[in-house]
C-alpha cells in the first residue's frame, strides 16, 4: 500500500528550545510504520522514554495485546541503564539536578508516555495506541456545488476535548508500572476507484484536543492540518493556535504527523479477533463496519466541518450514511468492469510519477527526523500555505515541488554567484537537489547532507549562532548518515564553512544540515 | 480561566505562608507542629523542583516563595526554582518504597533544607499577606498572562486581628492574572481528633466557629485543575469546594501541600 507523508513535525511549549521537547515520532518507511509518543512532563526522563517508544517500534512493529509487556522489557531496561548514566554524570559534575535526580532513582520512579504506532500493511493499517494521543482519520468529501471541501472523520482513541484530563494512559519504563493495556486493532483497507484521500493525522494531547474544540466549533481544522508541509507553516500553525482568541491550543509540546493513503486495487480485509473494523475506500464513499461492540471507545464516526454532528449525538446518521455508501457500491461494482482497463493504465501512470515526487520530496521535508531509506514505498508530498484564522475557501491542496535538477558527478560547486571560489570539487556523486534561485550564469541550489560530530568544530565556532554548525575543512559531506554508502557520499568540503544545521535526532553523532552552493549554468 | 500550564514562557507563583507564632511549639506528629511544618514544606518545595526538572535540566516554570510570620515577617526567600534547586544545605532520610514485586524496601532520600521550625511571638497573619500582596502584585505586573498566583497558608491559631486580616487577605485574592484571580488555600493544622474539616462547599456545619469562618471565607473557591488534582488526592471535592483544611493531622496537611502545589504543575 502507498502511504504518502504529507508531514511530521514536533514542536516545543513556547519560549523553550527543540531540546526541551518530550514529545517524539519516527518513521519507518521501508517497513511502513510510523510512531509519535509524548513522554509525560513530571515523570523521570520522559524524554528518553519517548523516543525509546517510537524508534523501537519502528524496528519491532509486533506489538499487541498478548506481548505488550514483553515489547516494553527490551527498552525498559535500556532506560533505566541511560537513566542510571545520566545521573552519575549530574553527580560527577556537581550538577544542581543530581540530588531530585538520585531521590528518584533511588525511589524506582517511571518515565511515562502516551503512545501512537501504525504499521500499513496490504491490506489494512495496525494501530497500536495507549493515552491521549489521538489518531484521526478523515476523508474528503469534495462538493461538487462548491470548492470548499469537508471531512469525515474517525478519532481514536478519545471522542472529544472533555475526554483530555490530567492522567492519561501511558507506557511506563518500570515493569512495577505497567498499568495500562494498550488498544491494538486492525483497521481493514479496501480500496475501490477514487478521486480522494484517506488521511492519518496523529497528534499528541495538546493539538489533539484543539482539534476536537474546533469541530465542536464547527471550525474548520482539517484542511488547514493537510496543507502544513514545512517546519516553518507548522511553527506558524502552532504559534497561531495558542495565541488565538477564541479557540486556543495549550502551551504544551505539540506533534504532528499527516500521513495520505490513496486509492488502490481491491483486496479481501482480514479481521482480527477482538476488534473487527472495516474501513472501505471506494467511489468516494468510505465503509466502516465495527462488528464487535466491546470496544465502543475506539471507533466512533464523527462528522467534521458543518454537516453534521458529531456521531456520538446523532447515531443514526451514520447508520444511514453506511446504507447509502452500501448502495454505491453495488453501482459502482457494475461500473468497475468497464474502468478496469482505465485503472490499470492509470495506476501504472501514477506510480511513475510518486517515485519521481517521493525522491523530490526527500529532499524538501526538514523536520523529518528518519533515516532516509531510497528503497522506500512511502511518498511525501508537498501543499500550500495556510494561515490558520483564514476560512479557507479553496481546496488547493495543490502537490507542488520546488524544481529539482540532477548535478552530475566531476560538478564543480561554489561558494556564491562569482562562481570564484571554489566549495566543493569535484561532486564524487550525482545528486539531486532543489533549485532555489537562478541568475544569468549561475543556480543556486540546496540539498540536505549530514557529517558526523568529528567532522564540526563543536563550541569552538564564535560566530556561529544556535541553529548553526561549522564543518571542517576537507570533511567528506554525506547524503546519507553513514559513509558505507559510497554511493551517497556528495563531495569534499574545501574550506571550512557554516551551514544550517537541521533538526535529526536519530542518530545522535550525526549533524544534518542545509547546504547551499552555486553551479555554472 | 486557569488554563495556563506553567511553563519557562509563563512561570507561576506559589507562596507558601508558615504561622511561626510560639503556639506551633506544640506536639503534633511526633515532633512539634513548627518542626513538621518546616519538614513538610521542605518536601513540597522538592517536589516543586521535581515538577521542574526535566531530565538533566530544571525549568524555571515557577518562582516559589515562603513567607514565616511570627515575631514580626519574615521573607524566607523568594528564587527561581532553578536557583532553589543550588541549595546544597541537604539532609539523608530514610524511606521506604515500594520494590515492584510486592514488598518494600528503604532507600536514602535527600531533602534540601530551606525551612527551619521557629516559634515565637503572636499571629500577625494580616502584616503576613501584606507582605505576599508586594511579591505578588509584582509578579502579576511582570507576568500578566500567567497561571494565577498560589497562595498557602499553613496555620495554627487565631490571627491577632480576624478584620485585618479578612480584609488582606481579601484584597490579596482580587490581584489577578488575564488566567484568573490569586488562589488561596489555607491549612489549620491540629491535633484535635473531632472537628475535622476537608475543602468544604459551605460553611453550615461550623458555622459557630468564628475561626474556622473565618479562614473559610478567606479561602478560594478551588478552580477545576485543583478541584481535579486535590480529587487526584484522596480528598472529597464537591462543587463550590474551597481551598480550606481545619483541624488537619500531618497527612492532610501534606495532602493540601501537594495538590495546592502540584496541580497548576500538571
């Protein structure tokens, strides 16, 4: 199944840095698996915690309700043994942390976390979810009178912004605190021919719950979510929503993460055995059958952006809703022997051209926090602007790229539009990268590269601000963090110079950065 | 209304006001009631830098101040939590924690000392929320968009003069944040076994106790967040439940502590 990343992002409260964020998310792209997880603010080491949840689950996806306890032992341990060095480091140092630090310890306190896991299979999507992180599922219903688009939309695990308190469920790094069972379900994809998405919008608590307030307030929240595709439209995004006067979205660390499931061939649905959804694409009509009623609180379809209430208050419209989607479908079973051909052709069209805009928009997301895989399935793509207090009254979630240029291995990159002095010779490989500007002679272009910390002059840069790094002279600049990839290897720094660092926690000996150069024309 | 999370963009204010009057040299939970009161803010205080740190760093996500009065006022001290967190002045307790597989075992716990007990002279409560309202009008100036200022109040006796008092304490609750206006709780520790009274909605079963009245009418209604954290608790919070213990033994009095400290702390 093609899952497109349309983004993910996380951000901090409001007047603290990036490093003080204890919320995380992964990607998986080979395997199809994405992750968020909000370590909680007042437990121990939260931070470490998280991001244990969601890399090990991008590694170990087989997670479920039988060997959750099991999942967690591996990285429980791995925190407690982080934990136990950081806090002989505080001690070794004197640090003003150590005495709260050691009480703790000493005390056997957990970190905690709130925990979102999707893996996309053939056929269906396995969810893994523990606390007030919420996945939302939303379908566009595109009205042929007008160019506004609606959503329908799915949450789980929570209904509403009354459901948020102060205790949500967790995953605890002590065993003895291994206190909630986490929901696992499959929802089942079946894809006929259609023109819309199916979108995954994982949240943590914050953004969670300021998108149930804005449903309730028939506020419009989904098309604004997909069109962020930048760091800087979510910083925007998030600042905005705080700092708005009617609905606010509290100061706590936010994540996002938009994912887009197109259309597909059709395939049977496989029910696993205590939650049986179904979740059916196909002309237009989405089908979600729950049929098992143990679990009420995991399902509930709602219905976003003005047409109607929410299905908790009004639950014989989805009834009906389900009856009509019944009856298109057997309409469009009639239809579908005729647009087989069609299909087919059009499948084989569309896929030449997500490869090209997958490989695009690798290059293009910043805050994407993974290892870039160039076997992967997982597109991402790219939409416009938005200001979130505009009403928005188009649906232009247009896929655009910035124009991309291959650079052939033996280029000579320099350092400014003089084309003089020299930055890189020879490119020891072709690239591809994104033009950002052009003169009569000369582009200018950049592209994403990583180097590893002894590579930086780290604390020794004067003029570097926070958001910088400065590269030694002749280091060898990656296009993948690891030089066993030959072929990712770009060039050969000539003088030592400052770049862009970017936001890249996977592995930590690894700086990424934004690196700009100019070419000849 | 008190919607704000703390935080190092906007911090809160949690003032803790201890009686030191000669009257908390009486026993009271095995020591005396100046020592445990002492011992007992020390903790909360540990537990508010606890509430801060995150990871290897503390956050300054609120000042933290302590007002004695006694013999006259005395501010205590009145830091960021970061700089609270520098007192090197600890003492080694034990205690006794749960081991994960059923049993207990005791562990060494630090405890900073910031407090020392003091009794001495009368209750000159009213001069004591005079001199919180300067701290506090401060803050609110300086951090007008913040979580409201918290105010604890920890006590054994009558104040020397109820109508001051009454009217500081009440000029004190009007001071206020665009979140909401100051909250004070108080806390009338004693060793009296009967007479107990916990965040009442009313004043109808005491209404004879002119003390009690008192420290009820000055008390605030508690807002949602401590509603829900003091529930968190233990305690029986009903609608209108004001920020009030009476005749409280050790273990409530750290109950109030806690949840008047931890609850804007979430």
């Amino acid at each position: 199944m093609a899952v497109n990343l349309i983004f993910s992002g996380r951000t901090q409260k409001e007047n603290e840095t990036i490093s003080d964020c204890q919320d995380y998310f992964q990607i998986n792209k080979k395997e199809s698996c994405f992750a968020i997880a909000d370590g909680a603010s007042q437990s121990f080491y939260p931070s470490i915690w998280a991001e244990l949840l969601v890399n090990h689950f991008c590694k170990n996806p087989d997670i479920d309700e039988n060997n959750w306890k099991k999942w967690l032992e591996l990285i429980q341990q791995k925190w407690l043994q982080e934990v136990k060095n950081q806090v002989e480091k505080a001690k070794r140092e004197h640090s003003s942390i150590w005495v709260t630090n050691q009480n703790r310890l000493n005390r056997f306190e957990s970190a905690t976390s709130t925990f979102i896991g999707l893996q996309f299979t053939e056929n269906k999507v396995k969810v893994s979810i523990v606390g007030d992180s919420c996945l939302f599922i939303a379908r566009e219903q595109t009205q042929k009178s007008s160019s506004n688009n609606s959503y329908s939309v799915d949450s789980y695990l929570l209904q509403n912004s009354s459901d948020f308190g102060n205790r949500p469920e967790y995953f605890a790094s002590y065993k003895k605190n291994n206190d909630f069972e986490p929901h696992c379900f499959d929802i089942g994809l079946e894809s006929k021919k259609c023109s819309e998405n199916l979108y995954f919008i994982l949240a943590t608590d914050a953004l969670s719950e300021y998108i149930f307030k804005c449903m309730e307030k028939k506020k419009k929240i989904f098309q604004t979510l997909l069109e962020i595709s930048s760091p800087k439209q979510f910083e925007d995004f998030v600042a905005s929503a705080r700092n708005a006067n009617t609905i606010k979205m509290k100061n706590d660390d936010v994540t996002l993460m938009v994912l887009a499931v197109g259309d597909r061939s059709m395939v049977q649905s496989k029910k696993r055995e205590r939650e049986n959804q179904f979740l059916s694409i196909g002309g237009g009509d989405i089908t979600l059958t729950n049929e098992t009623t143990e679990n009420n609180d995991s399902v509930s379809p709602s219905s976003d952006e003005f047409e109607q209430p929410p299905a908790e208050n009004n639950p014989e419209s989805t009834l009906t809703k389900l009856k009509k989607q019944n009856r298109n479908l057997n309409l469009q079973l009639l239809i579908l022997g005729v647009v087989v051909v069609s299909l087919l052709l059009f499948i084989v069209i569309d896929k030449i051209s997500s490869n090209k805009e997958n490989q695009l928009a690798n290059k293009n997301n910043e805050s994407l926090s993974t290892q870039p895989d160039p076997n992967s399935k997982v597109t991402e793509s790219k939409s416009t602007p938005t200001n979130l207090e505009e009403e928005k009254t188009t649906s232009d979630k247009v896929t655009k790229f910035e124009p991309i240029k291959k650079l052939d291995k033996g280029t000579t990159i320099y350092k400014d539009q003089e084309l003089k002095q020299v930055l890189i010779e020879p490119l020891l490989n072709s690239h591809e990268v994104i033009i950002i500007e052009e003169g009569e002679d000369w582009i200018k272009f950049q592209i994403e590269l990583y180097a590893d910390e002894s590579l930086l002059n780290l604390n020794q840069c004067k003029n570097c601000t926070a958001d910088e790094i400065e590269i030694k002279p002749n280091s060898k600049l990656l296009g993948f963090p690891d030089p066993n990839y030959t072929e990712k290897i770009f060039g050969q720094l000539k003088d030592q110079s400052r770049f862009k660092k970017l936001e890249f926690s996977l592995y930590k000996i690894w700086y990424k950065f934004r690196f700009e150069g100019y070419i000849k024309k | 209304m008190y919607q704000e999370l703390l935080s190092s963009a906007k911090p809160g204010f949690i003032i803790i006001m201890i009686d030191q009057s000669s009257s908390m040299s009486d026993s009271y939970a095995n020591s005396t009631k100046a020592e445990f009161a002492a011992l007992a803010v020390n903790k909360v205080i540990e537990e508010i830098i606890l509430s801060c740190s995150s990871g290897s760093v503390i956050k300054d996500r609120c000042y933290v101040a302590v007002v004695g009065y006694g013999t006259g006022v005395n501010i205590i001290f009145l830091e960021k939590v970061s700089d609270l967190a520098k007192n090197t002045n600890t003492e080694t307790r034990k205690k006794k924690v749960s081991d994960g597989a059923g049993g207990l075992v005791e562990v060494n716990e630090m405890i900073r000392v910031f407090v020392k007990p003091t009794a001495s002279g009368g209750t000159p409560m009213a001069e004591g929320f005079q001199q919180v309202y300067k701290g506090v009008e401060k803050f609110v100036s300086n951090n007008p968009n913040s979580f409201p200022p918290i105010v604890i109040n920890i006590t054994d006796g009558e104040p020397n003069s109820f109508d001051t008092a009454t009217t500081e304490a009440k000029k004190l609750a009007q001071l206020k944040t665009t979140d909401g206006n100051v909250i004070i709780l108080n806390a009338h520790i004693s060793t009296a076994s009967a007479g107990k009274i916990e965040l009442p909605s009313s004043n109808s079963g005491f209404s004879g106790n002119k003390f009690a009245n008192f420290l009820f009418d000055i008390s605030s209604v508690l807002p949602d967040i401590l509603a829900e954290s003091a529930k968190n608790a233990g305690f029986n919070v009903q609608p209108g439940a004001r920020g009030f213990v009476f005749n409280a033994d050790a273990e409530t009095l750290i109950k109030l502590l806690n949840f008047g400290s931890q609850g804007s702390l979430r």
